[in-house]
C-alpha cells in the first residue's frame, strides 16, 4: 500500500494514505520532501513552498488558498489555508463522453415492481402521510394499529431488554443488572405473511404544512406527491387537519403535474370534516387494509436496468472520501447511464468549485444556463442571511481532512462520474430524462436522501467516511464505507467496503461493477439493505431558506 497518493497531476498537495511520522523523506516527481508534523492519513501535504494568497490545487481545480506561508512538506489546516474556489460562466465546450463499456449487462434485468405509468419499483409500499403536523398523532396511531396488526413492526429487542432489567430490579438483583449483556442483534425479515408482496406500510410524519410560508407548504406538498407517484409506492392514506396551509386541493394538483393521468389509489381524510377521530381512523383502518388487498396483487417481474433510478448521495465524509467511494459510485452511475438507466446527483453547495466541469457537460445551454440560475440564486440566499456555501464543512468533515467547500466539493461531485448531464431539476422536480440529473438539494444528509428519492431515486447509494446510520422509508438506501476501519467499526450500517480502493486490492472501475451487481440484488428484493434492516427511515423536508 501506497503511504500517499496525488489525485491530479496538477495538485500541489499529496494526500496520505496512512499515517505518516513526521521526519519522513519523500522523494515525488523531483520534489524532495522531509514531513514537518506527524501526518495523520486522510490529510494533505504541500509539494513544496507556497506564500500567503497562492493556491491550493486538488482534483485539478482551485480548492483553497493560504492565508499564510506554509512549507513544503508541512499539513494544511483550517489555520494556514481558507476558502477558495473557481469562478464559473456559461457553457464554453461541450463533452465528448466516451461510454464504459457496458456489453455483459446488455441482456441483464432486475426483478421489480411494474406501475401502470411505466416506472418499475425495487420495492412495494403503502404510504400514510400527514399533511399538518397536527396530524402526526394520528399517524402514530396507525403505525401502532398496522405495524403490531400486520406484524410488520421490527423486533422489540430494546423493550425486552427493559423488561429483564425490571425483572432483575424487582429481584433486588442489582449486582446482576451492572453485569448484565444484552443479547446480538438478529436480521429481521422483510416479508409478511398476510401480504407477501408488500414490502410494508411507510409513515411520513414531519413538521410542517402549516405555519411556515405558503411557499414551504407548496414545496411540501411537491414533495409528498413525488413520494406517493414514486415507482416504489402502490397508494397512499392522506390525514388532513382540514385547515392547514397544505390543502388537499394543493397535493392533488401537485401529483397531476406529475403525471395527468395519475391514477394510483389515495384515501384522503379531513378530521374537520369528520364524525369523531374514532370514526375518521377506524375508516382509514378499514379502507387502507381493502386497498392492500388489491396492492398485494402485483408481484415482481423482469425489467431492464435502464428503469433503475439512482440516487448519488454523500454524509459523514472524510479525506478518502473522493479517492474511494465517491468515485467507485461516479462509475457505477457511468455504467448505468451508458444501459439507459438514470442516476441523480444532489447536494448544490456540494459542487462549489466544479460547477464549469459540470455546466460544460450539460447537454444544451437551456441545461446548463437553468443550473448557473440555481446555483447562483442559492448562494445569494446563503450570503443574504451572513452564511455562504464557505460554511458547508462540519467539525467531522475538517477534522478527517476535509478543510473547506471546495476540498469537500471536488471529491463529492465525483460521484456524478464522467458522463453528460442531461438535465437540471429544482427541489422536488421529478426525473424525466434518462441519463445524469442534477437536482437542486442541500448537503443535509436526511434533506437531500428525501429530495433524491422524492424526485424518482428508487435505490439510493449513500457514501460515508465518518459513518452516519441515514436510511429512508420508500427507497433502499446502500451505505459505502470509504475506508477498512469503518467497515469493521460501523458493519452493522456499512453494506459494502471500498477501503480496498485505499489499500490498492481493488481498482475504482473494478468496485463500480461491483456496486452495481450490489444494486441489482438490492432492486430484486434479494438483498435488504442495514438501513432497512434497522427500520431507518429517515424523511425531513426541505424548507427553502437556508440550509447547506
């Protein structure tokens, strides 16, 4: 295993791989180069010495500058180099892709879930959504009713840990309850024996519909309709308070903007409008239970991969991050986009600094002049408020190597792969064009992930350095781990390891197919990811002020 690496040849940083003690000689590229600190692996080193304003190149591009003299051989920190990134204009060259090749899946299908409108789903949902948060108690209740009734709640292995330390309490066993070890997790199955083919009943709950701006509810309910016209969704139960900015009115509008004919089954009840809550709830009961019935019936058939929407995601990162992962995934979405498939990358203030690379690899001006519009009207918002995409990194982030937007930014677009951007989407547009799609999210884990999936994602590939458990109620989400350590740490939230990238056992183009093998399997209902293995259903909309 290499100690360091140089991502581009244009870099004036090397990027360890290891940890490496201060003292140590490098000799690269002519450059002789003795460590002035201790370097902890995922952090960068200077080539050689630079004064206070040069810059700092990774991946190729601008991603910082020094706010001091910094030697060569020495660490940058938070403390020697700040924000700073390339300036972008309209589109001045176009792409000359050249496809991977993709011949021995040509002829490969998944098993999945076909709708009448043409999408296929990896997965079979019902879904009960509130359209206030008033109604979120309510849901509960039907949660409880559906989940205990149907057997589909996950095993209650913490109550019964509960229940043995009260045992033991009432016992007057105290020694024993210091002593006590809980017994190992066990994978729970994701079938059900009254309905075999449904994957579960999903409930939406969150914060808003009412409140906030007419703008915050508009948007909530766009994103309610992406999620109910979803590939992985059969129908849907709808609780309405009756008086709430998020009108009914407003979501039906909203799934006929999607699709005109829409014509999935979605119960809608008004709590202002009903006898009693009993009465409101005991017929969701009823009615939600017929129209399981009728969504039982559909069962898995052969598709093309070119019906797989993936959704690129990226939390919890480090410095491997873009060295790994990210670019293991940007071949996966490579392969699919040459099969005719669809993949989505997301999270804005995320390609701060790459955005000409991608505005050139849009397909036509109308493309790239709509993301220079969205890009540039989200980073006035952030400065209009005292913020900036500058801000993005957390603690996590700068603390494994990870120092500014920009360092950050160019190793997250790069799972966007190499192929051509075919289209731009808002928050909560919905995918229409087959190939790369750029949709307009914040780098919040759980916010993006909800956007991705709202906007077609029917599996989600999340890349993570630090380790972070996000999963989400409709779409399997596959967690990468960018490195060995958290693998072995974090395995029962990590489902494939791409540390072997790091220790030169796998090459980035070799753990791309794999990965897409991996999301075949995951499509076909033949692997349950660990986030749905651990019931993580992570939904929070995004309210469009400022959030990075």
């Amino acid at each position: 295993m290499n100690a360091y690496l140089q991502i581009h040849p244009d870099d004036n940083v090397l990027v360890a791989l290891q940890d490496i003690p201060v003292g140590t000689d490098i000799s690269f590229n002519g450059h002789n180069i003795q460590l002035q600190q201790n370097i902890s692996a995922k952090h960068k080193f200077l080539i050689n010495d630079i004064r206070e304003g040069d810059p700092i190149t990774m991946y190729g591009v601008l991603v910082g500058k020094a706010s001091k003299s910094i030697g060569k051989g020495e660490t940058i920190t938070t403390e020697n180099v700040i924000h700073d990134a390339n300036a972008f204009h309209e589109k001045d060259s176009s792409l000359e892709w050249q496809a991977p090749d993709v011949s021995k899946w040509k002829t490969r299908t998944f098993m999945g879930y076909h709708r009448a409108d043409g999408q296929v789903g990896t997965r079979n949902y019902w879904l009960v959504i509130p359209l206030v948060f008033c109604e979120n108690r309510n849901v509960s209740v039907i949660k409880t009713a559906f989940e205990k009734g149907l057997g589909f709640s996950p095993a209650e292995v913490y109550n019964e840990q509960v229940t043995d330390l009260v045992s033991l309490y009432k016992s007057g066993n105290l020694e024993a309850i210091k002593n006590y070890e809980a017994g190992a997790l066990t994978e729970t199955s994701k079938r059900n024996a009254v309905f075999p083919n449904i994957d579960g009943i999903k409930f939406l709950t969150h914060e808003g519909g009412c409140g906030g701006t007419r703008q915050d509810s508009d948007a909530l309910c766009a994103l309610l309709a992406g999620y109910i016209h979803h590939s992985n969704v059969a129908g849907a139960t709808i609780l309405s308070l009756g008086c709430q900015h998020a009108q009914v009115s407003i979501l039906q509008e909203s799934l006929k903007k999607l699709n005109p004919a829409f014509n999935k089954p979605v119960l809608v009840y008004e709590q202002q409008k009903s006898a009693s809550e009993f009465a409101m709830l005991s017929a969701a009961i009823k009615d939600t239970f017929l129209a399981l019935v009728e969504a039982n019936k559909l069962t898995r058939q052969p598709s093309p991969l070119s019906k797989l929407v993936i959704g690129l995601e990226c939390g919890g990162s480090d410095g491997f991050s873009g060295i790994s992962a990210n670019p293991a995934v940007g071949h996966t979405s490579d392969l699919l986009v040459a099969l005719g498939g669809t993949s989505i990358l997301s999270e804005f203030p995320e390609l701060c600094g790459v955005e000409q690379e991608l505005i050139n690899r849009c397909q036509t001006e109308e493309t790239s002049d709509k993301f220079i519009r969205i890009m540039r009207a989200y980073e006035n918002q952030a400065q209009s408020v005292g913020s900036g995409f500058y801000m993005n990194p957390s603690p996590g982030n700068i603390k494994d190597g990870l120092i500014t937007d920009a360092i950050k930014s160019a190793g997250a677009a790069k799972k966007g792969g190499t192929s051509p951007v075919t289209d731009v989407l808002d928050y909560t547009e919905y995918v229409t064009k087959p190939g790369l799609n750029l949709l307009c999210t914040p780098g919040n884990d759980v916010e993006s992930t909800s956007a991705e999936v709202g906007s077609g994602a029917n599996v989600v590939l999340f890349t993570t350095g630090l380790g972070t458990p996000t999963g989400n109620p409709i779409a399997p989400v596959v967690k990468l781990a960018t490195n060995t350590k958290l693998a072995t740490r974090m395995k029962d939230i990590i489902d494939i390891n791409t540390g072997t990238i790091i220790s030169g056992e796998q090459s980035i183009a070799g753990m791309g197919e794999e990965i897409l093998e991996y999301v075949i399997q995951t499509a076909s209902g033949e692997v349950y990811t660990k986030a749905e293995q651990l019931n993580q259903d992570d939904f929070i909309p995004w309210k469009r002020g400022v959030s990075l």
